[in-house]
C-alpha cells in the first residue's frame, strides 16, 4: 500500500516546547445566549439576553434555540499559533482532564468548569482513516479520509457531547441545586453516552426509546449502565415530545440536542480533524444528519478555529439525510422557501429517522455558511455503500452508508473533484448495527436486492469439496 499523503509531513514535523497553559488568573468564560443572536451578529458582540452556563435553561425567552457564546475577546489574547500549539501538546497525554480529546479544548469548551467536576472517558482522539482502497478504487479519488468517530468509549459520536453536558450536572448537583438526574429521548445512541457518563458519576440517568426501532446492541447498552430505561410506544419525535414535557414538570436535566451544551463537545471532532492534518483544511467534510446539531457542531468548531487564526478557511460541508427522514433534504430542495417536518419512515439510519429535528434553524445557518450542500440516499443505496465500505476493510454503521451515498453522487455529478480533500463523519460503530449487516448478506431484505451480498458457503466436510469450492472462488477472483 502506498504511504499516506499525510507521512512525510509527520516525519518532517518540527519539534517545539509545549505552550504554558493560559494563566489561571485569565477569565475565558461562557454563556448562554438565543440561537438568533449568534446568527444576526459575530459571536462577540453583546446580547440583551443571557443566562449563565449554571443556569437551568434550554429556550429564549420567545421559545427559540439557544447557543453557547464564548467571550471571544479575552480567548484572542492568545493568536492561532498559540492554540494551535497548546492543543498539539495536550494529545495521547494522561494530565486530567486534558487527554481527552474534548476537553484537551477546555477553555473553547467549558472554561470554568473546575477539573474535579469534569467527567471523562478520555473520549475522543478518534482514528482519521484514509480510505485509500475505496476512494481510488470506486471513486477515483485519492484523498478520501473516514473520520471514525464511533471508535469511542460507548461506539458513538455522542460521547463527546455527553462527556461536556454530564461534567455541567455534576457541577450543577454539587452547587446543591435540586437536580434528580439526567434524561434524554433517544434512537440509540444518545441513550447510550448518557447512561455510561451518568454510571461514572453515580448521576440517576432516564432514558426514553421508541419500542422496537432501534437495535438490540443499543438497547442493551443503557441497561446495562444502570439506566431507567422506558420503552414507549412511539416514534423518536413522540419519545421527544414527553421527555421535553416531563423535564418542564420534574427536576431532570434535560440532555438532548436541544440543550446547547452537547454540542460544545461535539465541535471539538472538527478541530481534532484540522489537528490531524496538521492544521490545513479539508475541501469537504460530510455528516449525516437526523436531529442536525452534528451538521452545526461541525460548523461551530471550524468556524471558531478561522476567527481565533488557527486556519484561514472552514471547508464546505454536506449533511447527508436518509429519503425516509429527509425533512432538511427537502427544504434545501425548495430553495429553502419553507420548512415543513414530515412523518419519518423506518430507515436502517435508526439514528437519524427524525422527521421534524430540534436543530433545524442551526443547520440552515452552518449550511448557508459553508456554502453548504443537502443530499439523501435511499435503503438500498446507504445499504449497498455500506456494504461496499465494509470490503474495502471498514465496518461501518448504516449512517455512515448515508453519507457515503452522498459523497458518490456528488463525485459522480463533478461537484466533489478527483484530488478534493474529502472527510466523511461516522457517527457509530458498525458493531452496533450487526443485524442489519446478517439480514443484508443474508439477502433478508425484502424489496432489496442486496447486489453486494456475500454469504457464506455450505459446503460438506470433505476435502475433495472444499477444494472445488475453493478452486471454483479463486478462479472467479483471477477472471
């Protein structure tokens, strides 16, 4: 195999004594601010209304999103070298609590959160895997990388934003404020990072499911942390709807994307990227989107590192939606004329089957911002990508078969070029989704064809048997 483009750069790389952390006596801080004054105005200018990260609140005062504002005056003391070389300093090392890849980025992050409160899996640092054989092979790219981020304390992306939205209540319960646990709807995943994240810190943690649509592995996982887990008769958007209502009504924080906290580590995964090739950005970087505070996480991390001088661009940015829940697809369709949820259909993307997502306005805004694009892929195209995936030596979930499925036909219509630096997101790990893999190569699927299927071969216990099976395969590769 050819070496990565990326070698001789980490070969020749330069060594340079760690930056000091930035003084104790600095006050990087944050707060919380509405969504619409980050979108009307830079992230530095004031804002009539505000609450402190400490604060139990989840909407504006007229009922819209909100976003975490940092005070980006006091962190432009320090210029991009600086960032970029404190950041560098801080990987693969065990100092609590700076060997996570989240919050190696504490003061872009949590500032002034104490180290004792923070709660961490060393979650993070996720594998940038160039996917060579795939790209060269089907399609005839040679810079295709797979940002891995399933490779991860509970198999998913999620943990980065849980890791942040735990360490907060925990700091919240020890300021005595009256905090019964942590609750959050889930396809999956999310239920997962909560669960383990609350386990560590012996915080009650309830989970919402919607019954029979999510896989046994991700099932299991809240159980298995000690969760209160609830299977309600519903879809995601149903199970949203009730813990929404029940956390208005009792004391339990409310964990999901909503809460403008998890995607303070979530942004981290595109700074981590930018680390990865040694701070110089990809032409693209695609990401499924169901609830679609992944799509603006992205955006919100690249777009930080360009303001603070880390880098001088942020790349253009692809959210990948499954047909049967494609409610952003649509609307991008429609010259973003009007936005209308619609009824999700069940797709094997179990985690991003949401037809009417939180994050809406927050994914409109990254997309018209990176000159941004919206593509879908049915059942059959994610299915047959991941399939397709897994032979090139991955083994990927459902979702990263969505975003695959749009980097194909954006590459085969010439919009992604041959030698475009590309970065697909996969947000789970494939282990999570084995299920659908049996009844994919199993030819299980019904209206499918499973054109890549690769079953195994019954064959009786007899040498001369298996070598006419045998004979009758590697002829077959030779041709």
């Amino acid at each position: 195999m050819a070496s990565s483009p990326l070698f001789n750069s980490f070969l020749s790389k330069p060594t340079t004594a760690a930056p000091s952390p930035p003084s104790t006596s600095l006050s990087f801080s944050a707060k919380y601010v509405p969504f619409t004054a980050i979108t009307s105005s830079s992230d530095s200018s004031p804002t009539a209304e505000s609450y402190s990260l400490d604060e139990i609140v989840y909407r504006s005062r007229t009922g819209g999103l909100l976003d975490v504002q940092h005070d980006m005056a006091a962190l432009k003391q320090f210029d991009g070298q600086y960032w970029r070389s404190l950041f560098d300093s801080r990987v693969g090392k065990t100092t609590w609590p700076y060997g996570s890849g989240v919050w190696s980025k504490k003061e872009w992050v949590l500032p002034e959160i104490s180290d004792d409160d923070i709660v961490s899996a060393f979650e993070g640092n996720t594998n940038l895997f160039w996917a060579e054989r795939f790209g060269k092979v089907h399609l005839d790219m040679n810079d295709l990388w797979v940002k891995h981020c399933g490779i991860s304390h509970t198999g998913s992306f999620k943990d980065l934003g849980m890791t942040v939205l735990v360490s907060q209540v925990n700091r919240l319960r020890k300021m005595k404020r009256p905090l019964v646990g942590v609750g959050c709807a889930s396809t999956g995943d999310t239920s997962a990072a909560l669960s383990a994240y609350c386990a560590a810190a012996n915080i009650p943690s309830i989970v919402f499911l919607p019954a029979n649509k999510i896989s046994m592995a991700q099932l299991v996982q809240p159980i298995a942390n000690g969760a209160f887990v609830l299977s309600i008769d519903t879809d995601f958007d149903g199970c949203m709807k009730l813990i929404r209502q029940v956390t208005s009504e009792l004391p339990i924080y409310l964990a999901n994307s909503l809460n403008s906290l998890r995607l303070e580590g979530q942004k981290t995964a595109a700074i981590e990227i930018l680390q990865q090739f040694d701070w110089k950005v990809p032409d693209w970087v695609i990401v499924p989107g169901g609830n679609l505070g992944n799509i603006y996480a992205f955006y919100k991390g690249f777009n930080m590192c360009q303001e603070l001088g880390l880098v001088d661009r942020i790349p253009r940015l692809v959210c990948a939606q499954a047909a049967n829940a494609n409610p952003l697809y649509l609307y991008y369709k429609s010259g973003w004329q009007e936005f209308q949820p619609v009824r999700a259909s069940t797709t094997f993307a179990s985690a991003i089957q949401i037809g009417d997502p939180v994050s809406i306005d927050r994914a409109v805004f990254a997309l018209k911002n990176s000159n941004g694009i919206v593509e879908e892929a049915t059942e059959e195209e994610l299915m047959d990508a991941m399939a397709l995936a897994d032979s090139t030596g991955m083994f990927i979930c459902p979702h990263t078969g969505v975003a695959l499925t749009a980097l194909t036909k954006l590459r085969k219509s010439g919009i992604i070029g041959p030698t475009d630096r590309t970065v697909v997101v996969s947000t789970a790990h494939g282990l999570k989704f084995t299920q659908s893999k049996i009844d994919y190569h199993s030819r299980q699927i019904k209206d499918m064809s499973c054109r890549l299927a690769n079953p195994p071969v019954q064959v009786k216990s007899d040498f001369g048997a298996v070598m006419d099976v045998l004979k009758n395969y590697l002829d077959g590769r030779a041709s």
